[in-house]
C-alpha cells in the first residue's frame, strides 16, 4: 500500500487496498462536472473514494486551531486511490466523467449537528475547479465566511497555499 502527506495535516492519499476501519459506506452517482460536497465532518474522518469513473477531490483545513488553516489539497482519484480525510476539514469532489461514482466511508454515521456543508462555489473559497464552475454567492449558513464564524476561525477568504497530488 502506497501512502502520500499531503500539505493538509492528517490528509492522505492512500492505495490500494484501504483501511478496513471505514465500515459506513455512503455511495453518490455525480453527474459530469457536478460538485458533491464540501462536506465537513467534526469528530471523524472520512476515506473518499471513486469507485467508479473519475473525480478531481479537494481537502481544505478548516480546523482553526491549526497552523495550516484554510490550506488546500487537491488530486485526481481514480483507480484505486482513495484520500483520508481528517475531522474538520471540508472534502468534495467535482466529477470529471459520466457516471462518476464517489463513496464516502466513516467508523460510523455521524449526526447533524457533526456535519456541516459549505457551498463549493462560494468565491472567498477560491477554488479553482478542473472544470469551470459559476461563482455565486451563498446563503450565509453555507459560506466559508459563515462557518468561519461558527467554528471560531478569523474571517475572509481563503489562503492560497495549493498542495497537488
């Protein structure tokens, strides 16, 4: 098994085959060029995976206690890969053929109240998609500058510091 750091503290780019410990499994056809997420997930992590197709995934720190907040991560999985993502990072994945299949594995379901989504194409995220998204604003409980809000972190856009794999 192949194991990649990322600039994402905790975030890692895994091959196959996976952990085990991921026993919940949550499966999501994504139209071409769609966008699932950016999920959040407080108090676990979370392993993504393209079981069928391709996906351009992203992991953006939003712990604010760390160093590396807001700090991005991005790759291609496809094949085999699959990412690990820390509890409180945003994750999501663009699909990047027809058909695309992303699964999201957990120890366990998380609840409400442990799961927050931000709207991918919220322009203080500053994410620039494999695939051209139009920028729009959200409403302020999917906004970066909302959770930013909610979780304590200073406010404004995103810092640019890109990590790709």
């Amino acid at each position: 098994m192949s194991v990649l750091r990322t600039v994402v503290p905790g975030s890692l780019l895994v091959g196959p085959p996976g952990p085990d410990a991921f026993a919940v499994r949550r499966r999501r056809r994504v139209a071409r060029d769609a966008v699932d997420g950016l999920h959040l997930h407080r108090a676990e992590a979370v392993l993504l995976d393209v079981s069928r197709g391709a996906g351009y995934a992203v992991v953006i720190d939003a712990r604010p206690d760390a160093e590396t907040f807001g700090r991005l991560a991005v790759s291609v999985l496809d094949g085999g890969r699959l990412l690990l993502v820390p509890p409180g990072c945003l994750h999501g994945v663009q699909a990047l053929t027809d058909g695309t299949i992303v699964e999201t594995r957990s120890a366990g379901r998380p609840s409400r109240r442990g799961r927050t989504t931000v709207d991918p194409d919220d322009p203080d995220l500053q994410l620039r998609w494999l695939r051209s998204r139009p920028a729009r604003t959200p409403a302020p409980d999917r906004s970066w500058t909302g959770l930013c809000s909610r979780i304590g972190a200073p406010a404004g856009p995103r810092r640019d510091r890109v990590s790709i794999w």
